[in-house]
C-alpha cells in the first residue's frame, strides 16, 4: 500500500493552503454565476455550483499554477478564472447526468439535484448555461479588471474543449451509458473512465500548468499525475459506491450496481480496486517526482486526498 504523508505541519500548512484557496473559488464562482439571469435561470444555475463539492478540480488548477510559479497578477487571475471554469464544466456534467434521462438521481452534494428542485427543463437550461459560461469566464475582455493574455485564453480554452467534449468527458458518458449491463473487461473501462473522469481532472492540472512557466519535461510529468490521479479518482468513487451510505456521499450510494454498470469494484473485485488505487497513487507521486518541480506539496497533499478520501 502506498504511503500517505502523516507530517502534522505539512498536513497543517495543506488544509490551511485548501481553506484559503476554497475561499478564494467560491467567492470568484459567486462572481461569475449572476442571480439575474432570466426566468429564475441564475437561480437554479447557483443551487447547482456553488455552497457544495469537494472542488478538487479547481484545486488542482490552482496547486498546478503554484508549482510551476504562476505568481505574478496575471498567472493568479488566469488560475483562479480557469479553476472557476472548470467547476462550471464539473457541475453542468453532474446537473445533466443525474436528469430522468441519464442516471435519474434525486441526490447530489447532500440535497436535491437541480432537476428535482426546479424542474427538468430548467435543469437542462442551467447545465447549457453554465458549460458556455465557462469559455465566458476564460476569455475576460481587455477592459476587465483582471485581463488574461488572448494566448493563454486559447491554450486554457483548447485544453477544457477538448478534454469536455467527445473524445473527453461526454465521449465518456457516451460509452458509460450504452455499457449498462455489458461486461467490459480492464481495458475498456480504463479507456470509459479516462475519458468520463480523468480527462477533466488531468485538464485541470494541465491550465495550472498553462498559468505559468513549465518545460516541457515538466508538463509532460503533470500530464502523467493527472492522468494516474484521474483514474485513482474513479476507483476510490467505485469503492466508496458499494461501502458507504448515501448520508456520507451526499448522493445515492450502490447506484452503479442497481443499474448494473461496469464498475473497478465489478471488474476488480473490492481488494484488487483498493490494490489499484493505491498503484495509481504511487504513479502520480512518481510523476511529480520526475517533474523536477520544487514545490509540490499542494499537488502531492491532492493526491493523498483522493486515495484516503470517505465521500
């Protein structure tokens, strides 16, 4: 089993650099994300992103920019702007799967899901507005307080298209919903989950490295952590579906074996996924070692969230 840090200042300066920048996220999505919107759509677009989540995608934006030095005005802005898109893209995906459509659930971050509180259609309109508000919030004018280059716009837009689309997270679901009840051997569901899952997380690592000053030796590695902590991210979530209650998920728990979908835990067996998480664990430590980074407690606190995370 992988070892995970126990220092008691390190874990203190983590949690106090997480407080922090959680802070910072919520305020700058609470910006963004206008109750004014029409017919109530602001409304229903707030209850959806803002006051829940673990935010662990905005995180890892703003970890990665601070490890490849992102510290100047700009590279602050253009992280806190990117970790905010991304949360736009992460809770307009959760709002349209858990419609009648999708995986019909009533539960998410411990309340009502977005359709069930304000109706299907609503719900659908709010998940549409928030994925173009995203590239909204990534491409501030010249007269916005906090203007980000029109280069770094393109490169933060390019890596959220391409890792939200087709051949990244819808692509994902796509695969995810014709597999209900078919057997998929490790391949395929590595390939599912690396899409559904993996791809936002490991875009999310790769705009903080766009906020700043990486070699390529060094973003090729963050591309490596990304992608062993996005696959890390979905086995835990396999794990904890089928040994904690709703309650402590703040969703409904054994959803993926009611509906019989192809989980780690199906595929695995529940000692071979706990035995797989800690492996991609220790592949994401040995990425950012190989980075030639220097600080990276912040990515390396991340990664030991994910694996010993209860929800």
């Amino acid at each position: 089993m992988t070892m995970i840090s126990t220092d008691s200042a390190a874990l203190h300066a983590f949690e106090a650099w997480t407080r922090s920048e959680l802070a910072a996220v919520e305020s700058a999505l609470d910006r963004h994300v206008s109750a004014g919107a029409p017919a109530g759509l602001g409304e229903a677009m707030r209850y959806g992103v803002l006051d829940g989540g673990k935010r662990l995608r905005a995180l890892l934006v703003l970890a990665t920019a601070r490890a490849v030095g992102a510290a100047t005005e700009t590279g602050r802005a253009a992280a806190l702007r990117a970790a905010s898109a991304v949360e736009l893209i992460h809770a307009y995906s959760l709002i349209h799967d858990d419609l009648p459509c999708m995986d019909n659930d009533v539960l998410r971050r411990g309340k009502p899901t977005v359709h069930v509180r304000y109706g299907e259609a609503q719900a659908m309109l709010a998940g549409d507005a928030m994925q173009a508000l995203a590239f909204e919030v990534l491409t501030p004018d010249d007269e916005a307080s906090d203007p980000i280059p029109l280069a770094m716009q393109a490169r933060l837009c390019a890596v959220l298209a391409r890792a939200s689309g087709l051949f990244g997270m819808v692509g994902g679901q796509a695969i995810d919903l014709a597999s209900v009840g078919q057997p998929l051997n490790e391949s395929q569901l590595q390939d599912m989950h690396h899409r559904k899952t993996g791809a936002l997380l490991q875009a999310s690592v790769m705009m903080g490295a766009a906020c700043g000053d990486a070699t390529p030796a060094a973003r090729q590695a963050l591309a490596a952590y990304g992608a062993a902590l996005g696959l890390a991210f979905q086995v835990v979530d396999d794990i904890l579906d089928v040994t904690q209650a709703s309650d402590t998920l703040g969703k409904t728990a054994g959803k993926d074996l009611d509906q019989n979908k192809p989980t780690y835990v199906s595929t695995l067996g529940l000692d071979g996924a706990r035995q797989r998480a800690a492996l991609l664990h220790r592949q994401a430590l040995e990425a950012l070692a190989a980075s030639g980074l220097v600080d990276l407690d912040a990515l390396t606190g991340l990664a030991d969230r994910v694996v010993r995370r209860e929800s």
